[in-house]
C-alpha cells in the first residue's frame, strides 16, 4: 500500500515497480557494481565511470530490474563494489 498512499512513486510517471531504486553511495569515481542472487548468478552489472568527479561522482543507483529488465523478486542479494583500491562486499535485502 505505499503506492497508494503517496510514499513512492509520487509523480506516477511509472508504475511503482519501476519507480523504486537502490542507491550505492561513497564509490569511487571508477568502479565496477555487481549484484549477485545467493546461489551465485549475477543479476546487474553497473559500470559507474565518473573520472572527473563532480556532483555524482560517488553515487550510482540501481533501479532494481535484473540485466534482462525484469523486475528483481524478494530476497536476499550480495553486491561488491570493485575498483583500482580493491572489492567491497555486502549484503542486501529486498521485501515487497
């Protein structure tokens, strides 16, 4: 019920579905994202390249569809960030 009540989507210019995204932030300026399911199959690849900074520079988001554009289910995903200072791993958690 958080669409009809207003909390996302509030411009309704896409279903709710795909209005919802992650955001990975304090990324290096050139790296590599990596969502993986738990039994290892990759979901999404983002390539966040952002050499010259700016305001972005260190954030990437991810609009929650896997690499075939579909909608990712509920459950648990690992992601890592890969870069020239080395790889960071975490988990995350998608309830719908």
């Amino acid at each position: 019920g958080y669409a009809r009540a207003g909390y996302e989507n509030r411009d309704r210019t896409k279903s709710a579905e795909r209005a919802r995204a992650i955001h990975f932030a304090n990324l290096p300026k050139i790296c590599t994202i990596r969502i993986y399911t738990v039994s290892g199959d990759l979901v999404k690849q983002i390539e966040h390249y952002r050499p010259d900074g700016g305001p972005d520079a260190q954030h990437e988001k991810w609009d929650m569809l896997s690499r075939n554009t579909q909608a990712i289910t509920t459950g648990i995903y690992i992601w890592s960030v890969t870069s020239d200072m080395g790889e960071q791993i975490g988990k995350l958690v998608i309830i719908k």
